[in-house]
C-alpha cells in the first residue's frame, strides 16, 4: 500500500522541502486586476507584497474540482491512497474541494484532512504525515496520528496594519481610524475553524510579548516544534528566532510566512507563532 501526500499552497512549505518528502502541493489562486495567479506557482511572497502596494485589494480562491481530480488522477498511476491536507475549513472550501474531487476519481482512494489551521502549522501535519507515510504506513495509520496531534497546534497571529484589514471588509473604517491611533494590535488566532480575535492589546512590542506567553503556557517544557510566520518581515523574524531559541530550548524554531492567500487577509508587518508536539 502506497500512500501520496497532498496540500495546499497555504501550508508554506517550501519546494525543497516538498521535494524532500514526497509532497504533492495544489495552489490556491490570487486575483489581481483580472489577472490570475497560482500561489507559490507563479506568484511567490515577496512578489505579491510589492504587488498590493500599488494595485487594489488581490480576491483569492481555492482550486477548482477539476485540478483536484486531475492531480488525484495523476497520483493513480503510482499511488493506492492519498491523504489531503488543507487549511480550515472555517475559512477556505480547499478542504470540501478535495472530498468532492476524491469522490469522483476511481482507482485510488482519497482521505481529506481538515487541519482547522493555516500556515507552516497545516505544513507541520502535511510533513508529519509524509514522514509516515514514506516509512510504509498507511491512511489508517497516519490520520489518527495526525488527529491527535491537533490537540496540540496552535497558532497566534498579531496585525499591523488595521487599513489592510478594513480594505478587506474585516474592519470598520472608524475601527481602523482608532484602532490605528491607539496602536492597537489584534491578537487573532483559530478557534472552530475559523480566525478570530483573542485580545487587544497597545503595541508591538506587548503583542509580541503576550504571544511567548502563550507558548511557555502550552509547551509546559515539553518537546514541540514551533514556527514563526511573517508578512514580510524577514529580518525581524529571524531576530525573533534568536530570542525564543534561547529561551527554550525545548522547542525547534523555523522560520516561515505569510504568501499571497493569507497575507491578502492579514497584510504586511503581521506576525504570527504556531506550534505543535513532536511526534
């Protein structure tokens, strides 16, 4: 039994890595000004925060059916079974995509995962799974290991930039107006599938602070793999990596980011923290 590994764009995980375990990835789409764009295809991150500066609010959408079918197809030939692992299902139908494409592909069965996440934590599983699957075990094997572990992932996003989130319509203007003059800093962070706000806080640098609170609390010491996820702001994470590692030397930090799909939601200077047990 030979068991394919499938994501999405919105994981993250970089095509070496994917490369690396044998992970198939299917891009969600970006819209800007009528033209279309697969996420980490044909539009990487950097590329689109360049892009948003001058050009109006991108639209995303998930893959279409055929894509899926195509690639579950494809898969056919050289897989008995294929596990698809998406971003929540609270805030994409990525996840429904693949369940309705699965249905309608014959020799190969096709095991959707909703991850009830996003980002480089929805790569976590995708790699843990791949990881599984590559030492010969199976869908029956892996999804209850990866069920698990979502008992312990989490992740906290902190916004910048309030106008981002009021030019999506997430925002009053006169909440961004004040928002902005008080310096308030949302703390958003998944709860039943879907984003939503976890505490106001004044600052950054508060923000920022409230955050390693959170994963002292969760990790409790123990072994975990974390993720700092930025909307392009490299250089602050990579500082931010630095510090954390030497606080905890329990936990393994990597480093990722917010692309097109995500980043049009959340905007540029975001940060975010994600975390899950080691296997």
């Amino acid at each position: 039994m030979k068991t394919a590994i499938v994501t999405d764009s919105t994981a993250y995980i970089t095509k070496e890595v994917r490369d690396k375990y044998d992970i198939h990835m299917i891009p969600l789409t970006v819209v800007f000004d009528n033209e279309i764009y697969e996420e980490e295809v044909d539009l990487q991150a950097g590329q689109f925060y360049e892009e948003v500066k001058s050009k109006a609010l991108p639209t995303t959408s998930q893959p279409s059916i055929g894509k899926f079918a195509e690639l579950f197809e494809q898969l056919s030939k050289e897989y008995d079974e294929v596990i698809s692992i998406h971003l929540s299902s609270g805030i994409s139908g990525t996840y429904q995509g693949a369940i309705t494409a699965g249905n309608m592909v014959d020799n190969i069965n096709v095991f959707a995962f909703d991850t009830e996440i996003s980002c480089m934590v929805q790569g976590f599983y995708a790699i843990e799974a791949a990881k599984l699957a590559k030492s010969g075990k199976t869908a029956a094997d892996i999804i209850p290991v990866l069920e698990e572990l979502k008992k312990t992932s989490h992740a906290y996003f902190m916004v910048d930039d309030l106008a981002h989130l009021q030019r999506g319509g997430r925002l009053s203007s006169a909440q961004a107006l004040i928002g902005s003059l008080l310096q308030v800093k949302p703390l958003l962070h998944f709860a039943d599938k879907v984003i939503v706000p976890f505490e106001k806080i004044r600052t950054r640098k508060k923000a920022m602070k409230r955050i390693v609170d959170l994963l002292a609390e969760a990790t409790n010491g123990e072994e975990y793999q974390a993720v700092i996820i930025h909307a392009n702001r490299e250089e602050e994470a990579h500082e931010w990596k630095a510090e954390l590692a030497e606080r905890f030397p329990n936990i393994e930090f990597s480093i990722s980011y917010f692309g097109a799909v995500i980043g049009t939601h959340l905007g540029e200077g975001s940060m975010g923290l994600g975390w899950m047990k080691k296997i």
